[in-house]
C-alpha cells in the first residue's frame, strides 16, 4: 500500500495528518506514505507509482487533488491501471475541520474501507477533441460545452441519431452523479447502464433589463430550479458538431475553441475501492435512509388483517392478529 497525501496543493492535509496520522498508519500499515512538495507535484508522484507496481494505491487531498490524480491515472495505460487498486478521499474545507476536531476514534469505519480493499471496476467518461492536435481527456461526472456564436449551426448525435441547435447554448454531458470518493460510493449505482446524458440550456438572448430580472427570480427562486436545464436524450455514444470553431470547452487552461467533441464510455477503466457494506456517518438517519412509502397493497393488507378469535384450555379467551 502507498499513501499519497497532497498537502502542498492544501495546507489544511498537513494539520489533518499531525492530528490523524498515527491513527491512520496504525490501521492502513502502508509501505510507503509521501506529502506532495514544489518539487515533487502530485501528477508527478502518482504517475512514478504507478510505474513502480505498487498494488494498493490511496489518494487524500481535497476535490481538485482527486480530480487531478484521476486524470493522471487514467493517462496511464490499461496494463497499468489493471494491476492497481485505487483509493480516492477527498476532503474539503468543512470535513477537514470536522476530523481535526474529532478524535480519531471517528476514523475507524472510514480506514476499514481502504484496509478491507473491495474493489468494483467503474466506468469513465472519455472525451475527444482536436485543438489543434487531438487530445483525449476523462472525466467522471460531467464536461460543459458552450456554443459562442449567435449564428452558428451546430449538431448533436447521440447514438446515430441527431438534432439540430442553432445559435448560443450550453450544453452539459452528464455521467456519474456520485462524485468521486472511495467512502460515499454506493456500489450499486456503478452497475447501472453505463450511458450519457445530454443536457440543453439555450441561450434566449435577453437584454440587459431582462437578464437582470431573471437573475433576481434565480436568487428568490430554490436553487435547484435556477439552471433550467433540459435532458435531450442518452446514448453510450455522443457528438457535438459545431461550425465555425463555435464551440468552447470547460477544461482547464482551454483557451482555444474547436469544432467538434467526441464523447464516449470508456468501460472498466481501473479498481475503484468502494465499501462493502454502508459505513457510519455523522448524518442525520432521515439523510441516510430511502425515503420509501409502503405500496398501496402493503397499506390494504396491513389495515385488513384479521383478528382471530382463540379459545384457551381454561376457557379464557384472546386475540391473536
């Protein structure tokens, strides 16, 4: 086991493990454990232990340390990733503060998971494009594309069939809506039917007065409802096809616009550790828990079972449901 803690990108890593780690190496027992520095980035260290064949490999920093070290991972070739187990905790600003506030006592339930190493092989999204050079990105909860031009013409296909969008939108790929944490993976959601969704927010062209208006509805309105987002379609297989170079991509340090965007499942890509079994949270139960409603048949039969009238030796009588 290799323990990767990416403290140089967030400060907060460092406090955790002052506070956590003897806790953590007497549980996990890696081989090996290394901070990231200036020297020595996270996309480095994760790619030479790749290299190196270790087996077991456990990731902690915050989202953007997760996102960054998943995509260094699956640059990697298939031969690479098949050998490895892969651990991914993330921990943003209110976690961190929640875990150095607590004892480690509360760690317990979350090292079982990486100790125990239950693995499911996930599915990415695998996203193509030329700019100028074609270049292959993954991604694993969605990728934005928005169209720039108010004349443009641009084509979706998904699955061999297409539809037409002409002038400024944007346009949302969809995949996993778990995030990506080896704690909170619920395994059953990564058995579903590996497809993408396409969602459509089109560009009404408001003036000003209006645009403002609708920005006080959004901030008066739930936030769930402010995005106004409509599914087109799913498919395993995606693409955009814009003219014009209309297109922008939201990928980091992306200036360039291109013309169009080939999306597609990438299956099996690599060994995710997930739990076995739900661990504790502090999260309320109703949180936790389904919200399920018993059926109209279980309600019917619960409220018509028959009361049976028994007769005792000694001639008492009572009532058995």
């Amino acid at each position: 086991m290799y323990l990767i803690l990416d403290s140089y990108s967030h400060p907060g890593i460092s406090l955790f493990w002052k506070r956590h780690g003897l806790r953590i190496m007497e549980q996990l027992v890696p081989n090996e454990f290394f901070f990231t520095t200036g020297d020595t980035p996270l996309e480095k260290l994760v790619e030479r232990q790749i290299w190196s064949g270790w087996k077991k490999l456990i990731l902690i920093g915050s989202p953007g340390s997760i996102r960054r070290g998943f995509n260094t991972l699956m640059q990697a070739s298939e031969e690479c990733r098949s050998t490895l187990e892969i651990g991914f905790w993330p921990l943003d600003l209110q976690e961190l503060a929640a875990s150095i506030s607590q004892s480690s006592f509360h760690l317990r339930p979350v090292l079982q998971v990486f100790k125990a190493g239950h693995t499911l092989l996930v599915d990415v999204m695998k996203v193509q494009f030329l700019a100028p050079e074609l270049e292959t990105k993954y991604f694993w909860n969605d990728f934005v594309i928005n169209s720039t031009q108010a004349n443009a013409e641009t084509t979706i296909y998904i699955d061999g069939q297409n539809s037409q969008v002409n002038g400024k939108f944007r346009c949302r790929i969809a995949f996993h809506d778990e995030s990506l944490n080896s704690l909170t993976m619920h395994p059953g959601k990564l058995t579903r039917t590996p497809v993408l969704k396409v969602y459509l927010k089109r560009d009404e062209g408001l003036t000003t007065v209006d645009r403002f208006k609708q920005m006080k509805q959004w901030f008066a309105a739930e936030k769930g409802n402010a995005d106004e987002e409509t599914l087109l379609k799913t498919g395993k297989q995606v693409e955009v096809q814009g003219n014009w170079a209309n297109l922008t991509l939201d990928v980091s340090g992306m200036q360039d616009t291109v013309q169009s965007v080939h999306f597609e499942v990438a299956r099996k890509s690599f060994s995710l550790i997930v739990p076995a079994k739900p661990i504790q949270t502090l999260e309320s139960t109703k949180k936790i828990l389904p919200a399920f409603r018993p059926t109209g048949a279980i309600a019917n039969n619960r409220g018509s079972s028959k009361r049976v009238l028994l007769k005792h030796k000694k001639n008492s009588l009572f009532y058995k449901d």
